[in-house]
C-alpha cells in the first residue's frame, strides 16, 4: 500500500509542526535541542512514509 | 566736647567687633561702631571702666574723624547719658550743670562715654553670627526689639534701676 | 493582567527600596522623571522582573545593582538587586520576585547567584509557590511580545529614522511568534535546499552517492561539495562578522559626528563663561554695597534713635524736677525779658500784666540759663525726640532681603559656571573626536575592502559548488540511491512550497491588517495628512502627499504610538490570544509632539489596553482629563545621577 504523494506531503506537514513546536517549547525551557536531531526524525519519518527501510 | 585726642579702643571685644563688622560698617569704621556701642551702652545703663589689656594693635577712634563727622552728636548723647544713668551718684543741679553748662569742669567725659561704650560694644559682640547675614539679622532683630520695647534684658535693668532710684531720690 | 505594585530595591540608579502602586481601575498612571534620572531605567524594570532581560543604552554601564551602594559595602559583602511585580490575572493575584545577590570582590563585584519565584494566592489567601514560573510567565505575557506590552516609543523613534529596519525584524518577530508562524519558519530552515548539507535535502542530495565505493569520481564528487558547503559555511561566517563589526563602526561615526556637531566650540565657551563670571562677580559686588548699605543705614539712624528712646524712658528712672517745669510753647527769653521788663504793662495777649502774672513771668525767667537750664533741657528733649521718627523697620527688613537675593543669584551663577566647566570637561576636544572619527571611517574602509575580497571568494566558493553538484548529479543520475533520494526531495520541496505560501499569505494578510489599523489611528492623531504603508516584511514607511518620506521627529513621535496602538489591537484580535488582558507600560516621546497632537495621543491611551501605564518626561496635566488620572508619581535623582528615588504625586510645577 502505498500513499499518493499528497498523503504524504499532509503527513510530513504534520509531523514536522509537531516536531518543530515540540522544538520550541523544548528551547524555552532552557532543554537541549539540535538541529540534527530534528532533520534526522524528519528523515526517518520520510523514509517510513515512503516505505523504504533503509 | 572737646575732643583733644583718638579716644582709644582697648579691649577683645572692640578688636574683635572691628575685625568682624567692618565688612557692614565700612564707612568710618571705627568711629561708626563707637557710636552704635556707646547708644547701646546708655540704653543698658551699664559701664565697664576697661575691657580686659589686649594685644599691640592700636584701634582708636581718631579725632579729626569726630571732629568733622560728628556734628555735634557726641555732645547730644553726652547730655542723655548724664540726665538719665543711674551709675553716677549725682544730684539732679550737677548733672544740668554738666550736660548744659561750660565746657570747663574736672569731669572727663570722654572716659565717661567710653565706659558706655565698652559696655554696648560686649552687647554688639553678641550678635556676630557665622555669616554676614545672620549678623545683620540679629544686629536688626535686637535693634528692633530693643526700640519697639520687647527687650527683655532691658526691660529688667529699668525695673530694677525703677526701685534703686525711688529710694535714692 | 493588570500590574498592581511594583516594587525594588538597588537596582541601576534606584539605591533604596522604593514602591509604585499602579492604578488598576482603568485610570492612567503616570511616572514623571526627566531623562538621565532614571526613568528608562524604571521602565526596564518591569522587562527585568518579567523576563530577566534588559537593553541597556551604550553610554551606561550595564551593571545591575547601584554603584554608590557597591562604594559603601566591604570585600566579601554580599548584597542584593531585586524587583517584585504583584498583579492580578484570571481573577487570581499573583506575585513575581527575581533576585540576583552579588558579592563584592577585591577587583570586581561578582554575581553569584539568581533567584527567580512566583507565587499565587489562593482561595485561603495563602501564597504557594507556583512551579516552573519561566513557563507561567510566557503563557500569561509572552515574552515574544514583549517589545509592545513594554513600549519604548523614543527608541522607536530613532529606529524610524533610519528606515526603520530594527522595528521591522523585531515586529516580524513577535507577529510571527504571535501566530506560530516562526514554527514554519523554522521547519523551512530544517527543510533546507540541496546545497546545505545539514538540512533534510541537503542530506537527501548527498545520499544520492552513499552506495557507491570510495575513491570513485562520485565520492571525489561528495568530497568536493562538503568541503566547499564548509568553506561556504566559513565564508558567511566571516562576512557576518565583518558586517558587524563595520556597522559598530558606523553607528560609532554617527555618534561621533552627532557629538560634534552638538559639541560648543571651545570660543562659545570661554565667551559664556566670561559672561557668567562678570554676572556673578557683579552680584558678589552688589551684595558688599547693599550690606554696606544696611551698615550706613543704621549708624545714620539708629544710635539717635536709642538715645531718643532712652530719655523718654528716663523719666521713669530718675525723676527729675527739671522735667516738671515746663515753659509754655513759645515762650522764650526775649519774650520774657520783655514782659519783665517794668515798661511793659501789657501782655501781648492783651491781659494787663498784674502781680501774679509777673510772678509768674519771673518762674518763667528762673527756668532760663544762667539761672536755670530747664528751657534748655527742653529744647534737647524736642530735638531728641524728632530722632525718634526716623526709626523703619522695614528699611532693614528690605535691605537684608536685598542682600540675600543678591547672594542667591551670585550662587546660581557661580552653579551655572560650575555646570558649564562640567560640561566642557565631559564633552571632550573637538580634535580628539575628529581623530576618533576618522579612525572609525579609515576602519570601515578597511572593512570594505576585506568584505569586497570575501564576498569575491564566496562567489568563487558558489561556482564551484554549482560546478561540482552539477557534476554529481551528472553522475548520479542513473543509480537507485539517487532515484529514491530524488523521490524524497520532490515531497520535501512540496511540503516546503506548502510552508512558504503560508507564510507568504499570512505576513501579506498581517501586514495589511496591521496597516489599516496604524492608519486609521495615525488619521486620528495627526492633523495632516500622512499615508502610512506596512510591506509584507513588515518595514513601516510614513509618506506625505506627494509621496515624500516623512522625516520629522514629531511625525515620527505620533507614528510609533500609532504602531504600538495598532499592535495591541492586533493582539487582541488574535484567536489564541483575544481572551487575555495586557497591559501597556509605555514610555512615551510626548514632547516630540505638538499640542494639538498630544491631546490627541493622550485622548487615545485608554483605548490602547485595560491598563495603562506611562512614563513621561514631560508635563502631561494639561492635556489629561481629570477623570482618567489615576496614581501619580514623580522620579528625582541627585545631582551626580546616580542615585534616584521615586516619590507619589506630581513634583514638577
């Protein structure tokens, strides 16, 4: 089963808003937050929408 | 009055009122503030023969000042003292005598005017204050007072002659 | 939120503990202090408390507690700056105390701890401790906001002179946070492009080689592109560093340049000096000549008129005959001598001249010298008692009063030249700051030309990472990785065009919002016409008629309170924020504007928030209405500024 890529597209809009509020209230809070964490769960999300494990 | 001489200032209290009033009395200085202590000096009723010996400084009133300046006032204040103090055990005929009568008489009435003098000018002493201005102030305030009759210093001197006097005369 | 008390202690110029109550019934309060005494530094009170953060103004130091209070304490002493704001939201009260203590060290007074606690009365009317209060405080007044809720309208001033560019980021900033918008933001930076390597294409574009081997021109290909993306990464760096260095240097001439021109030639100077010393020495003089005045007065006057007093007091001291007998007025010797003379028979009444009253004409001739000196003791007490009439106490009064307005202005002059040397003194020679100046300018120019060669070799560093993602992508193009990994970045460069017209749509939306709101309140309070434009960056332009830029300080004055109004109304509006109350703690440029202005801005103020409080450097009675003047206070300061306190009422006359 494989999504249409507007799916994706809403899925990844989603999951990155999520990501970068989290992100947000994480940095008022004086907690630690890089910036390659973050790209690197977008990447992993990516990788799951698509269906491709690797 | 024949003044023949600078009538000597001796005494702390005339260096001091020179050295500190010479600034408001400018004009004839000394003479000016012989006048005030001596006017101040009949008011009380006090004398004081001579003040304490001081140092070399040589204060006078000179008498070519008197006599230019004075006008006759010397003579004036003369008169009121002899005709009013009760610090000189006469009898009324001598002090007419003296205050209007001829110049000749054994009487020195410089010397009697200088202890008035020596009096008022410890009064006048009394109302240096730490600045010019307070100075002034009090010199007007006690001026004021002692005229318009609030001064109670002489207010008690006169009650106190008041019954002197009653039993004398 | 409505802000109840604030209160503090030793904090910047405020040495002692001092205390504002804030009117909360909807009135104005006003906190009156002139400039350099402290009233900016009391209104970054109220940031500091709330957030901990402060701006401070280049030419101050940017030490918290009070200077002289640091003089007065020992090494090793510990002490404490601390500020405390009660307030009341959602029907709860609510106090916030921050406090930072300081120990004093051989060399330098060193923080050594922070304290920073909110407490929340409850039902009970006990306080409890409220946890995480940095997180409290962002839900009740968002720091993204800041800026508006804490206005300061003079510095909005000078941004707008020059283009107004730190207004812009700063507004696009909290409008942005206001909306979530910077959430998008933010996401489109992860997002990245193919060239930046540490973004979510970035990293998709260069796995398109990751299953090839080492040493293959592909991976020669890798190599290049992250080494250049470094060195680009460096590159911008540099610039960056460079670019602000040079507007430091910039704004150091324009300082400069402003010092100078306000700067008194040294010839200005010396020309009022003398024109102080002459006025004073003049009045030092005046003061001699009215005290010698007073000294002639009373030797003129005043030893006669003792002696006046003194004989007619004499009468009661010494009772003397001579006083008694009085010859009647106008009777003197050559009368008597004539009445007594046996040739006279008649008076010069008309009465014959009898026994008696011969008797009584030789009474008379008794009272005449050399027989007696009772007529001349009248004639002295007359002449003393005309000395009498010249005493006026109101003559010295005056004489002295002269006196002391004399010193008076003697001493404000001497005040004057005092200041004036001060002034010299601190404004320094005009050569020194020519030099200092062109020091600066011959530095910008020496950055220009490092900026010019650095930009040169990023342009360089651009091409060849263009050159060599052209030639991988070349490379690639064949092999699965570089399938799947393009695949991915079509859905990313999606979801970002997605982000981007969000953001497009809404700071085009805001900005036009933001713009008829300014507008209609800038028709309200100028009395001409202004068009105001908000671009979607949010940079503000104030143009005339015939699309002149406005460049008057008192247009300006009048824009930033219609900025800020049209702000607040945005904020209220807004869906997430609309149920809460802020409060507007303004300090206001209200002597930029004209009177008819100003009674227009004032007019306006209550509308801007439920609360409002001003800090004004200038006398704003005239214009407020009575009914809306709430809680009044006034800031003085000592001479040497540094120590500041703050007192109720309206001190200013």
């Amino acid at each position: 089963m494989s999504k249409s890529s507007d799916e994706i597209v809403d899925e990844m809009i989603v999951f990155i808003e999520k990501e970068e509020k989290d992100l947000q209230a994480a940095k008022r809070a004086n907690e630690k937050g890089t910036r390659t964490d973050i790209v690197n769960r977008i990447l992993q999300k990516l990788d799951t929408e698509m269906g491709d494990e690797n | 009055m024949d003044i023949t001489s600078d009538i000597r200032l001796k005494g702390k209290a005339w260096e001091q009122a020179i050295s500190e009033l010479s600034d408001i009395f400018v004009t004839r200085t000394n003479y000016s503030l012989f006048m005030l202590s001596l006017a101040i000096g009949i008011m009380y009723d006090k004398r004081i023969p001579s003040l304490d010996e001081d140092g070399d400084e040589n204060r006078s009133v000179p008498r070519n000042v008197i006599n230019t300046h004075d006008n006759g006032k010397l003579d004036f204040f003369f008169q009121a003292a002899i005709l009013s103090t009760t610090t000189e055990d006469k009898k009324e005929d001598e002090r007419l005598e003296l205050a209007f009568g001829d110049e000749k008489t054994e009487f020195n009435k410089v010397n009697f005017l200088l202890q008035f003098a020596n009096y008022g000018v410890t009064k006048l002493v009394e109302l240096i204050g730490d600045t010019p201005l307070e100075t002034m102030e009090k010199i007007k305030n006690f001026l004021v007072t002692s005229i318009e009759g609030n001064n109670f210093e002489i207010d008690e001197l006169m009650l106190e002659e008041m019954e002197i006097s009653e039993d004398d005369l | 939120m409505k802000i109840k008390t604030i209160e503090y202690e030793n904090f910047r110029n405020f040495k002692d503990y001092g205390k504002i109550k804030c009117s909360t019934d909807g009135r104005l309060t006003v906190v009156y202090g002139k400039n350099g005494d402290g009233k900016t530094t009391l209104h970054q009170l109220f940031q500091w408390v709330f957030y901990g953060q402060i701006k401070f103004n280049k030419t101050t130091t940017d030490t918290l507690y009070n200077l002289a209070l640091n003089d007065e304490k020992n090494y090793e002493d510990r002490f404490d700056v601390w500020g405390r704001i009660e307030f009341e939201h959602d029907g709860s009260n609510y106090s916030l105390t921050r406090t930072h203590t300081y120990k004093k060290g051989i060399d330098s007074t060193d923080k050594i701890s922070e304290d920073f606690s909110l407490q929340k009365e409850d039902n009970e009317f006990n306080w409890k401790r409220v946890d995480r209060p940095n997180e409290a405080v962002e839900r009740m007044l968002p720091s993204g906001l800041a800026e508006y809720f804490f206005f300061d309208g003079e510095s909005m001033i000078a941004d707008l002179r020059v283009k107004g560019r730190d207004s812009a980021s700063k507004l696009r900033k909290a409008i942005y946070s206001m909306f979530d918008l910077d959430i998008v933001e933010s996401a489109l930076g992860h997002i990245g492009k193919a060239d930046l390597k540490s973004t979510v294409i970035g990293k998709l574009y260069i796995s398109k080689g990751t299953t090839v081997s080492s040493g293959s021109d592909i991976s020669s290909k890798m190599t290049n592109i992250e080494m250049s993306q470094n060195k680009i990464e460096k590159a911008k760096e540099d610039i960056a560093k460079e670019e602000n260095e040079r507007k430091k240097q910039k704004q150091t001439i324009n300082e400069i340049s402003e010092k100078i021109g306000s700067t008194k030639s040294k010839e200005e100077y010396e020309e009022k000096r003398q024109k102080y010393v002459k006025e004073r020495d003049a009045f030092i003089e005046k003061t001699k000549e009215d005290m010698q005045a007073f000294g002639n007065t009373i030797i003129e006057k005043y030893p006669q008129i003792i002696i006046s007093k003194v004989v007619n007091d004499a009468k009661n001291k010494l009772k003397l005959k001579v006083d008694s007998e009085r010859l009647p007025e106008g009777v003197n010797k050559r009368l008597i001598t004539y009445l007594s003379s046996m040739n006279t028979k008649k008076c010069i009444c008309g009465n014959t001249l009898g026994v008696a009253e011969r008797s009584r004409i030789k009474r008379y001739q008794e009272m005449l010298p050399p027989l007696s000196y009772s007529s001349t003791y009248q004639d002295f007490k007359k002449t003393v008692e005309r000395w009498k009439t010249d005493y006026d106490k109101d003559e010295l009064e005056s004489k002295i009063r002269a006196v002391i307005s004399d010193q008076e202005f003697a001493h404000n002059r001497d005040r004057d030249i005092i200041n004036l040397d001060e002034e010299e003194k601190k404004s320094g020679d005009i050569e020194d700051l020519i030099i200092a100046r062109q020091e600066a300018t011959d530095k910008v120019t020496e950055l220009d030309e490092s900026l010019s060669a650095r930009k040169g070799l990023l342009d360089k560093l651009n091409l060849f990472l263009k050159q060599e993602m052209k030639k991988f992508d070349e490379l690639t193009e064949k092999n699965e990785a570089s399938q799947k990994a393009s695949a991915k970045i079509e859905i990313m460069e999606l979801v970002a065009q997605v982000f981007t017209n969000k953001l497009n749509i809404a700071a085009e939306e805001y900005s036009k919002k933001l713009q008829g709101t300014i507008q209609n309140l800038l028709d309200v309070m100028l009395t001409s016409k202004r068009k105001v434009s908000v671009s979607s960056d949010f940079t503000v332009r104030v143009t005339d008629s015939y699309n002149d830029e406005s460049k008057s300080e008192g247009q300006f004055a009048v824009v930033s309170f219609a900025y800020i109004g049209g702000i607040l109304k945005m904020i209220r509006e807004n869906e997430d924020l609309k149920e809460k109350e802020f409060p507007l703690v303004l300090d206001g440029p209200f002597s930029k504007l004209d009177a008819d202005q100003r009674q227009n801005v004032v007019d306006m103020l209550p509308e801007l928030a439920s609360q409002v409080i001003v800090f004004s450097k200038d006398d704003l009675h005239d214009v407020l209405k009575e009914d809306y003047v709430g809680n009044i206070y006034t800031i003085t300061s000592n001479e040497e500024k540094n120590i500041a306190q703050v007192e109720e009422g309206k001190l200013w006359t």
